[in-house]
C-alpha cells in the first residue's frame, strides 16, 4: 500500500466509513418519502450518496412535490431523532483511531451539517480522537469540491500532498483527489471509489494496519468485530 508515501496527516469522512449513519440515513429517508406518498427512482437514489442535506432536499422535494424548505426540515427532525442512542461504530475505527492518537494530526471532513457532525461523534464515542472538524457549514463549497479537504489540511498544519484521505464514496473521493490528497477508498455501497489510489474493504484491514503501524508507528490492533472478507 502506497509504498512511497508516509502521510503527516490524515482526514476521514464520518458517514459509511467511521459511523454506520448510512442505515440509520436509509430509514430515515424511507420514512419521510412514505410520509409523503413516493418513492425515489435508483438514479435518484445514486444522485443522494454523500451529497448535502441540501442537494438530498432537492432530489426528495423534486420527487414528492414539496418545498425544499419543507423537506430539509423534516429529514433533520427525523434523523436526529434517530440519531440518540442508535449510532454505531463501524468495524476496526474505534481501534484504528485509538492506535493514531497522538501520533499524527487527524481531522473529519464530512457533508454534514456542524452541529449534526459533532452530534454523530459524540453519540459514536470517536470526537476526542480529533483536532479538527470540517462540515458542509463551515467551506463555502461542500464536497465534490476540495474545500473542505484544503481547509482541513490548513488547519492540522500539514500540506494537502503529504495528507492521506479515507472516503466511502465517489463524491467525497473526488473532493479529497482535488485537494491533492492521496485516499484509501473503502466503499460502504456497491459503488467504487474509482478515483481511489487504494481500496480496502474496511477500516481494519490487515494490510491498512499493517502499512500504518510501519509508517506511523501505529499500535496493531484486532478489531472487536471483524467481518468476514469476501
């Protein structure tokens, strides 16, 4: 894995890849679009993927007949309801986080809104671990775009070159090759991070530990849950 780069810092998206907020996401979605008597097309359902609460109200509303307004309301109050109490980790982050604590600068990038990002973490256990978060809220372009990936590198001190990105999803692995980012692509659907330079299954891959404890010295772990691999 990326045998000639040493990253001085790294960047992660939250939802799909730290916290399994996509099904938590799904239901929440399927609730509101029952609530108002449609359904969505499956290129629809690909256009929503790591996209803004905005541009998934625009699709839903689009599709329902409704104010976007109306929709990014009713799609918050549901979800952060959700949110309490229901937020899982995703296997191998908790351990893969705590083995990088203190040894690198790390950071969230993630399409979420501010206060649904700290929220996320929180509820998840994993907001200590870093020393920054970057949301749809705080660039004034979210992801594709590379804003927030620049604006996180700013903040840990560390150029966007010598930063390693971890994405779920094409969208927000456009963003991070943008910033000029290398990325490990883990996909939490059927859709490729096609522009990764790496793609693993999960966050405790052997080979994704194994790389990171020879080059930051990072502790190995075992996950408490690791999946089968196909």
């Amino acid at each position: 894995m990326l045998p000639d780069f040493t990253p001085r810092a790294l960047v992660f998206d939250c939802d799909g890849l730290l916290l399994d907020t996509e099904s938590l996401w799904n239901r929440t979605q399927q609730a509101v679009l029952a609530d108002y008597g449609t359904t969505l097309t499956d290129e629809q359902e690909a256009a929503i993927m790591g996209t803004t609460l905005h541009d998934t109200a625009t699709i839903i509303a689009g599709a329902a007949g409704r104010s976007v307004e109306q929709v990014k309301s009713d799609v918050s109050e549901h979800f952060t309801r959700s949110l309490h109490g229901s937020i899982e980790v995703m296997p191998g982050a908790r351990e893969l986080l705590a083995s990088l604590h203190g040894r690198i600068p790390m950071a969230v990038a993630s399409n979420s809104s501010p206060d649904e990002l700290q929220l996320k973490l929180e509820e998840g256990g994993l907001i200590g671990f870093f020393d920054s978060l970057h949301s749809a809220g705080s660039v004034e372009r979210p992801k594709p775009a590379p804003d927030m990936y620049l604006a996180a590198a700013r903040d840990l001190g560390v150029e966007p070159e010598h930063c390693l990105a971890f994405e779920d999803s094409p969208v927000g692995g456009r963003a991070a090759k943008a910033a000029g980012m290398r990325l490990v692509g883990i996909p939490s659907t059927a859709l490729p991070v096609d522009v990764a330079d790496v793609q693993v299954q999960w966050l405790c891959d052997p080979r994704l530990i194994e790389y990171l404890a020879d080059r930051l010295g990072a502790v190995p772990f075992t996950a408490e849950e690791t999946p089968d691999h196909d």
